[in-house]
C-alpha cells in the first residue's frame, strides 16, 4: 500500500525534527532548513550558500544546523552564523547532529574521501558544546550517520552506516561518552541512515540500500518494515504528530549527488501511523 505524501518536489531531505509542534527538516541541495505544515506547505527558517543536514537545538532555543562542509551553524536573529568549526576533527565534511537536553550536541561524519574513490575508514564522533567548543565524543566509528537518545539522556544510539550496525554509548552526566557496545547487528544491504525512537524502545531506521525503513528491536530482530517503490531510496525518519504516532520518512529517488538531485527534485516526505509513539530525541 503506497504511504501518504505530504510534501514533493524536495532536492534531498536530511535531519527530520519534531518540534514544538511541527516538522522542521533540512532540505539539503536547495540550503535551507524548512518547517512543514499539517496540509504539506513549506516556511523556510534559515538559508545558507552550501549543503545543509543534522538540526537540533540549543538550551536557549536557538536553532543549530550541520553545514555539511564542516561547520555546525546557529540561528541568530541576523541569519546564520558559525557556531562551531569542526575541520580539525573532519576533513571530509560532518553529515548529522543531535542535540542532547543537557546542551551539548553529537555531529557524525564521512571520514574518508567519498568522491576521491576512498573505502570508509575509521573515524571520531564528535562533540560540540552549547558555547561552541568543539572535541571528540567517540573514536573509530565507520561513517556515524543517523543518531538517538533514550527519553532519560542516558543513551546515545549511534547508526554507522559503513559498519552494517546500531551502536551504544552511555552518556555521563556531563556528557562524556563510555560503554560503547553493539546495540543491533543489521542483515546485508541494510545500511543505516536516519533513525528515531519509540516508547517501547525500539527504533525505526532508514535504509537507502535496501529502500526500506525498518523497525529494530535491541536484540537486533526486525519485525516491522516499509518498503518502498523501487525508485525510492530510504533516508531519515522521525515519530510526530499530536500523539506522536505518525512515522515522517524522508525518501529520495537519489542517494544525495548535489546536481542530481537538485535536478530531479523528487525528494519527498512520506507519512506512515504506527501503533507505538515516538520517545526521547529526535
């Protein structure tokens, strides 16, 4: 049964947020952080000149967006202004960000060269400060993509895409990251991207390979899954809606190529109801 569309015509959709009431998502090759309205209409709250991805918050309400090149920008009354420069610790751009209530935030990145031929490799999870300071939160992580945190701030989920896998860290008090274990090992070709949680505990992913999102226990099973047409790519997801039951899944008829897919402008966003609401961040 093909799912409800509530917004096209999209260059490539990243970092989807429910937030005081309303979806606010990244609409990356046309730069630009957009919110979303219950009929599928667009207001735009922020542009930029270059690629835009992860979105969170800071404890002041601010928003902060990943400009993928290697900044994390803030929403200043002015417009847009470099918050943190995370080049030191990502030479090859910074992909997505959540924001933890305790004020700091999680940007993943590539880590390898993609367009230069590069195999993935190894590369730090890194942190950024409400006040800007930037270090590393996590080594070795094979291409950190979509992330979420448990409704108590304890846990941090981490997908790495590269690594067919969801990983684990427990998150200190000051935001320190420790216990790093495999939460859930994922079958062949279902590399993850964008991810959220429900109050059950689960986690429904995206999959661009398989065109599939999926729903994935802690012990790794799959029990529930959306598949998608076969021109349709899986990329983030996140639970909303007044209950919070309905699933915004960003689909792409690319994988994110800047021309291609500002040319096809066929990124969408597509809403499935599921019977367990959403929980803790995103």
């Amino acid at each position: 049964m093909a799912n409800d569309v509530l917004v096209d015509g999209l260059s490539f959709g990243e970092g989807p947020r429910w937030h005081d009431g309303r979806l606010v998502l990244s609409d990356m090759h046309h730069h630009r952080v957009v919110a979303v309205d219950d009929d599928g209409e667009l207001s735009v709250l922020a542009e930029h000149t270059g690629p835009l991805s992860g979105i969170g918050w800071l404890p002041d309400g601010r928003l902060i967006v990943v400009a993928m090149d290697g900044d994390v920008l803030r929403l200043d009354p002015d417009g847009l202004r470099v918050h943190a420069d995370l080049r030191p610790l990502a030479a090859h751009g910074v992909n997505d960000l959540i924001a933890h209530p305790g004020g700091w935030a999680y940007v993943g990145q590539f880590g390898y060269d993609r367009e230069g031929g590069e195999r993935p490799r190894p590369s730090p999870l890194i942190r950024v400060d409400a006040d800007g300071t930037v270090s590393e939160a996590a080594a070795d992580l094979l291409v950190a993509n979509g992330m979420a945190i448990t409704p108590d701030g304890a846990t941090l989920l981490v997908a790495e895409s590269a690594a067919l896998c969801i990983s684990a860290f427990s998150i200190g008090a000051d935001g320190t990251l420790a216990a790093r274990r495999e939460w859930a090992e994922l079958p062949p070709n279902h590399h993850p991207d964008g991810m959220c949680l429900d109050a059950a505990g689960g986690v429904w992913v995206a999959c661009p390979m398989a065109r599939s999102f999926i729903h994935v226990l802690a012990d790794g099973r799959i029990d529930r899954r959306v598949d998608l047409a076969h021109d349709r790519r899986a990329i983030a997801c996140v639970l909303g809606g007044p209950e919070r039951r309905s699933l915004f899944m960003l689909t792409a008829s690319t994988l994110g190529e800047a021309e291609a897919s500002r040319s096809a402008a066929a990124a969408r966003v597509e809403v499935d109801t599921v019977e367990v609401p959403g929980a803790g961040w995103p």
